[in-house]
C-alpha cells in the first residue's frame, strides 16, 4: 500500500506490498517470490526490490510452491499472478507519467 493515503489503491499493490514485507523478513512466500521474479521491472520504477540468491530461478521456486499447495491447478494460479505483477507494473508506470506530466513526483514508493 501507498504511505500517502490520498493516492488511489494500485491494482496489485497488495500483493506487491506483501511481498516486500516478507522479503524484509527473510521469508519466500508466493508474493515475495512474485516480486523477485518482477524484480529487474519493479527496480525500474522506483521500488527498492532486494537481491535474493536461490538455488533456482525464481519463476521456478515460485511454480513449485504453488504447486505443493494447488498440484494440478499451479499453472493457473501461477498464471494469474504474473497477469496481477503485470498489471501493477502498467498502473504504476501510467501514474509515475501521469505525475510527471502534472510537474508531480516521478516516483511512487510501495511502504513496507
């Protein structure tokens, strides 16, 4: 979630948020996993994503622990969630510009 309250709520933000929290945490949840995985993206935009290192890429780590929990429903879950981080990418940098062109910040920070 934004930490300026006035600012409409990101599709995806929460998730994004939950990840980050959890990243700070030392915990690879699904939604942190998601946000390394959109990390090079999310960098972009301003949001301080940490380098983790796995033993496998991320997209694996995050598809195997869908699966332990769903099994024959993972591909579509995991689907969904690339669809949700995509989708905040594209909201968050429609912001970013539509702030810019207004004389605004450039940059939207997700609190953790």
């Amino acid at each position: 979630m934004s930490s300026e309250k006035s600012e409409a709520f990101l599709p995806g933000e929460d998730i994004v948020t939950q990840g980050l929290v959890d990243l700070a945490k030392g915990v690879l949840t699904e939604s942190a996993l998601l946000v390394l995985v959109a990390g090079p993206r999310l960098r972009g935009l301003g949001i301080d994503v940490p380098e983790r290192s796995l033993d496998e890429p991320y997209e694996h780590a995050l598809y195997s622990l869908i699966e332990d929990r769903l099994s024959t429903g993972a591909h579509s879950y995991y689907n969904s969630l690339l669809r949700r981080i995509v989708s905040y990418a594209h909201a968050l940098e429609r912001e970013q510009s539509r702030l810019e062109r207004e004389g605004g910040h450039t940059s939207r920070k997700t609190a953790v």
